[in-house]
C-alpha cells in the first residue's frame, strides 16, 4: 500500500485554517515531485484512495530532520515555508508531505511521531 505523510508544526499554534492550507501546500508540492520521480507509484497510490496521515512535530528543528531523512531515502517530499501574509513570519517552515510512496518506506521516517 501506498500513502503520503503530512507533518505540521505544533510550536506554532496556527490556526485550523492555517494548518490545512499548509498542509495542503506540501501536500500537492510533494504530489508534483512524486510525478516527476515515480509515476507509476502516484498511479497506484491514486487508484487505493491517495491515503494520506497528518502527523505533528514541535519544532522547525524537528521537521527539517524528517525532511533530510525523507531526502536521504529518495522521498518525494516538500518542505513549506510561508509567505508571511498572516500567522507567522515571512520565511518560517510550517509543513512537511511525504510521498506518496510505500507505507512502510514512509515509517521510516515518520513512525515515531503522533497524529495531529
């Protein structure tokens, strides 16, 4: 099976509307890459429903480990940084997607973490 992990910073306190524009950035970005570099494992994600789990991190420090994790296992993933218009500063990394790709490659990365 296959699935996309969506990890979004708790430290922040973002709103809800704010965490699911986020997430949704990294989300499609992280779609986009998976295109590129793996059709045929986006086909397949896409006919099993795109399965997708939001998960938490409290710090940037926290999401950019994942994010090198993701990109030393040859991920697709996109890390998201805000334009600033509303909640946070101009600059600030609020999410991370990752995949779609194999559930437990994704595991690897994100297994230890809690759901949003």
């Amino acid at each position: 099976m296959f699935k996309q992990a969506i990890v979004l910073r708790s430290d922040l306190e973002m709103g809800k509307g704010k965490l699911v524009a986020q997430g949704s950035h990294a989300s499609l970005e992280a779609f986009i890459e998976a295109q590129k570099s793996s059709a045929l494992t986006v086909a397949a994600w896409r006919s099993t429903g795109c399965k997708k789990i939001t998960l938490k991190v409290s710090s940037e420090a926290e999401l950019k480990e994942l994010y090198s994790k993701a990109k030393r296992l040859k991920l697709p993933c996109s890390l998201v940084r805000d334009a600033g218009h509303t909640q946070v500063e101009p600059g600030t990394i609020t999410a991370l997607a990752i995949g779609p790709a194999a559930d437990g490659t994704i595991d690897k990365v994100t297994g230890g973490l809690k759901l949003l």
